[in-house]
C-alpha cells in the first residue's frame, strides 16, 4: 500500500496537505474522514491516528499525525520544488517561524471566526450573541494585521518572492472566514493582492476544488443529536 491521506477539506490543515500533494503531483490514495459526522471518533481511525484528529498520513506501515509534520515529511520524501522549504538556513527559519506562530495565532482566530459566525447557527442551531462575534471579529483583525505587518510587508510572498509552505499554510487558514462570510480582504490591498498571487501560483482549479467544502459550509445540515454531543468538547476546547 502506497501513501494514504485521511483528510476532511473541511479543516484547514487538511486542505494545506492536500493542495500540497496535488500541486507537486505526490501519489496518494484519499481516505475521507467525515468531521461533521463524528468519523474521526471511531476505533478504526484511532487504529491510524489515536488523537483521533485529521489530517493523517500512512505510508506502508508508518503514520503520522500533525498537520506540519506531514507537510515536511512530504517535502523530504518527495522531490519538490525548494522554495516550498528553502534549504538557505535563514530563509528555511522564516517558515519555521510562521509555522510556529500561526497554530495559536491566525488559525485559531479564523476557526473562531468560522464557527462563531456560521458553524454554531447551522451545525448546532445555536448562534453566538453579537458581542461575541464582533469580538471574534475584532481579533482576527488584529491578527491580519499581524500577518501583514510581520511576516508579508512589502515581500510577494510571506518568506519572499516564491511561494513557501508558509503561504499555503496561511491562505488555508483565512480561507475559514471567507467561507463564512467575512469580507477578511476588504481595505487590505496588500493582503487581496497576495492572496491573488498564491492562487495564482497554486493554481486556480486547484485551489477552488479544496476549498468547495468551505465555501459551501452555510449549507451544512444540522448535526444528529448524538454526534453533536460527542464533537461539542472537542468543539469549546479547540475555538476557546
């Protein structure tokens, strides 16, 4: 058996991987695990992954979990272009960098987004107050801003002039909110025009495939009552 990806492009990382392989033509065998249906609970994904989380690679009889980890895992194995991850130490370190900034950073500031703003009135029939979500919104704007400021100033790209695991990390990431409405790039034409290029060198089609499941993520049915209640800790401790 050759690679296998457990993967639901409703995540973030998820898509970041699977982006990832197609663009650089990495074989891989797709095992969809669907969250909204509490799939990544069962025993037998915990046979591959026992955090019982996506995304997952197996490859022969070795797994792996974290969404990172399998990103440079890929960039190992595999012959791909090296500005995905430079090999100049400096450069490979600015990516390391955002790498580690982002998980408590702009991910979680987009996922809140996203659940504030769609996932709670449509999967759990629960919208938050509107104090929450404009405070919700007001730290995912204070987070771009970092994004811009930090790590993107005048480059094209956040490392430099090539695109990097970096980008791809990030523009998955604010994906989240843009599937549920926000207007994230509006007034940031720094931002809008990056974004412009990262598709770009991605490549439209693709980059539109992985993220249909998010875009369309308002017409998500509601959840079966049990499933809800087995997601909803995982839920709170994840969105805080």
């Amino acid at each position: 058996m050759g690679l296998e990806l457990y993967l639901d492009l409703l995540s973030q990382p998820c898509r970041a991987i699977y982006i990832f392989a197609k663009k650089n033509r990495i074989p891989f065998e797709l095992r969809p695990v669907d969250l909204l249906k509490g799939q990544h609970l069962s025993d037998a994904f915990a046979r591959v992954n026992p955090l019982k989380k996506v995304p997952a690679l197996k490859d022969g009889d070795f797994t792996l979990a974290e969404s990172v980890a399998i990103l440079l895992y890929l960039t190992r194995k595999y012959k791909v272009p090296e500005h995905w991850y430079p090999q100049d130490v400096q450069a490979r370190a600015l990516v390391d960098e955002y790498l580690a900034w982002q998980h408590t950073t702009l991910r979680r500031s987009c996922l809140r987004a996203l659940w504030h703003k769609v996932m709670f009135p449509v999967f759990l029939g629960e919208p938050v107050s509107p104090e929450m979500l404009a405070a919700t919104l007001a730290e995912l704007d204070v987070t771009m801003q970092l994004l811009e400021d930090k790590f993107l100033q005048n480059k094209a790209f956040l490392i430099g002039p090539h695109i990097s695991l970096a980008d791809l990390v990030a523009i998955t990431e604010l994906m989240h909110p843009v599937g549920a409405g926000c207007q994230v790039f509006e007034g940031r034409p720094k931002l809008a025009a990056w974004r412009q290029r990262v598709e770009a060198a991605v490549g439209e089609d693709l980059f539109q495939e992985a993220h249909e499941v998010i875009m369309k993520a308002k017409e998500s049915p509601p959840a079966d009552p049990t499933v809800k209640q087995k997601l909803m800790p995982a839920v709170l401790a994840m969105i805080g």
